[in-house]
C-alpha cells in the first residue's frame, strides 16, 4: 500500500468521522433499557430455575457488551461532539462495564497508536512473543507466556483479574484528573454492591451479576483477541512500521451474523474502527461498505475465528502467527547446537 493510498484511504473516512446526537441516544436508549430489564428478570427468575437465569443472562450479557461499546466510543470523543458529554456517559457506562473511563481512555489511545508495532508492545494490547524470542527465553517465561494464552485463562480467569483487579488500580504517573475519575468509579461500583447486596441478597446478587459478567467479560476478550489474532496478520518493526497498514491488515474484519453484529456495536468492523476512532459505532458499517479497498481486507467469520485458537506466536521470517507445534523443528536445531557448542 503505497503512502498516497494510505492518504486517500485515511481521507475517504473523514466523512464518517461525525457523530449524530440523536443516533447515540437512541443507542442508549436500546442497550440500556433492555439490559436493566433483563437484569431484573433475570433475578426474578431465581425463583424459577437457575437454567432460566443462567439464560437470560446470556442476552444481559450481550447488552453489556453493547453498553461496553458505548463506553469504548466515549473514550475515543467519538460517541457525543461534546467532550464532557463523552466523559460523563464514558463514566457512567465504566462503572457499569467495571472500567474506569479516564485510565482506559488513555491505555487504549496507546493502544491504537502502537498496534502491530513489535517494539511498542505491552500496554492496552495483549502478550504476543515472537518465534525467535519465545526459542530464547527462559523457561520460566516460556510457562508463564503458555498460562497467559491458555484458552481457560485468558477468556475465564482473565476477565476476573482484569476488571476486578488491574481495572482498580491507578497507573504510574497518572495525573490528578485521572486519578480522581478512578476513586468515583471505584466508589460507584462498591457502593452499587454493597446496595444491591443489601436489597436482594449477597448469593442473588453474586449468582446474576456473576453469570453476566462472565459472559460479558469472555465475548468481550474474545472479541479483542481473534481481531488481532488471524494468520495473517501484520506486526512491523517500528522503523518499518504503518499506522494505516497496521490498521487495514493488523486488525480484522469479523464478519458477524447481523445479530451478534448489532449486538456488539459493529466492533466486528474493527478495520475500520482502527484506521479512524473518531467514527461512532454505528457509522462503522457504512464506511466499509462506501470504501472499495476496505473490501479486501483480512475477513473471518465465526466459524473461522475458531482457528485462532491455536495461533501462539508471530513468525517474523513468514509474516504469519504460527502455533507451538509449528516451531518444534527450530527449537530441536536448537538444542542440538547447543549441546555441541557445550560439548
């Protein structure tokens, strides 16, 4: 992709990059509304059968995902022209998500900024080792780079730790503002326990809020990770690296049934999303489909994203993600070598 097709494409975007008022209410209005009434039904439900709650929280859990949108285009200034307008909803829909607005506003604008980019990893992104350093380091790290991208721990156990624990935490340097927007988000959320506790009954509360927020928090990290994580993907060096190539071929287009598109907000056209965050949720479809090279980006669909299960690691000679069992060769030449030179 030439730099004056990277200029044109970034150019085509502009027109999208403009919120409408009325759109962003309405959207409020249609994944707020639903998702405190099926929270209610949900416990209403207890009465009934678990299996009737467990459910409905499966739909209260989508909303939450739509409602993590609304919060994800707050923090990008993309969802209200009004930038308070944008923090207050923003805070509001982090308390209920569990994310405070202003910490991860910043973390994820480092997060776009550095997509892709192998020596800008580490903040907003998640761990990805490429094949020549996962062969050198130790074997210590190696166990510890396994456990983090085991299946059960980064779509179970990693949702826990990221919102009820690294979420709760201000980040080093982090100014007054942003440490201020983190003790009314903290306080907001135990004060909201501790009410709804109260008012219904610790077990009650656990069993609903629990069951969706696991769900919830597993489709919202899976969401992240098969659209970052595709065979061929693309992770540069940063003298080689491209924000627009970073964003057209680094980030998927999840091709979703129209449900589940609605339902999370077309975060599926990430692609899009990537090459211009001013652009509010619901304008990311029609962006797509107005530009002609969009159309030929890195697509998966349900069915496909499966795969990248098994992708571990970036391969740097092939420009691919490539899983253990495909470096089993290298690291045998390896340890091979390494016996002779010892020997």
């Amino acid at each position: 992709m030439t730099n004056q097709n990277q200029k044109t494409l970034r150019k085509e975007m502009a027109p999208f990059e403009k919120s409408n008022t009325r759109d962003s209410i309405v959207q409020m209005i249609n994944t707020l509304v639903p998702f405190f009434a099926l929270w209610f039904l949900a416990y209403i439900s207890l009465e009934i059968s678990y299996i009737l709650t467990f459910i409905i929280s499966v739909f209260a859990g989508g909303f939450l995902v739509r409602t993590f949108i609304i919060f994800h285009d707050c923090c990008h200034h993309s969802f209200f022209k009004n930038r308070t307008a944008n923090k207050i909803v923003g805070t509001i829909t982090g308390i209920l998500t569990l994310f405070p607005y202003s910490q991860w506003a910043h973390t994820h604008s480092v997060h776009h900024a550095t997509s892709s980019n192998l020596d800008k990893r580490g903040t907003g992104d998640i761990w990805v080792l490429t094949v020549d350093e996962y062969i050198e380091a130790s074997i210590w790290k190696r166990i510890a780079y396994r456990l983090y991208r085991n299946p059960l721990v980064m779509f179970i156990l990693g949702p826990i730790y990221v919102f009820l624990i690294e979420n709760r935490f201000n980040r080093r340097n982090a100014r007054w503002k942003e440490r201020v927007n983190m003790y009314i988000t903290n306080t907001s959320i135990f004060a909201i326990i501790a009410l709804m506790c109260w008012a219904i009954g610790w077990q009650s509360f656990l069993l609903v809020q629990g069951t969706i927020f696991l769900i919830s928090g597993t489709a919202g990290v899976w969401l992240f990770y098969v659209q970052h994580t595709f065979e061929d993907s693309y992770f540069e060096e940063d003298a080689h690296w491209e924000y627009v190539r970073a964003a057209v071929e680094g980030s998927s287009f999840y091709k979703l049934p129209k449900i589940l598109q609605w339902m999370t907000g077309n975060i599926g056209y990430h692609h899009v999303h990537h090459l211009s965050p001013r652009i509010p949720n619901y304008k990311l479809e029609e962006a797509h489909n107005q530009s002609e090279p969009l159309q030929n980006v890195p697509t998966i669909t349900l069915a496909t994203s499966l795969q990248s299960l098994r992708f571990r690691l970036w391969d740097e000679d092939k420009k691919v993600f490539v899983g253990y069992k495909d470096i089993k060769e290298k690291l045998a030449v390896i340890k091979k070598n390494r016996v002779i030179v010892e020997e």
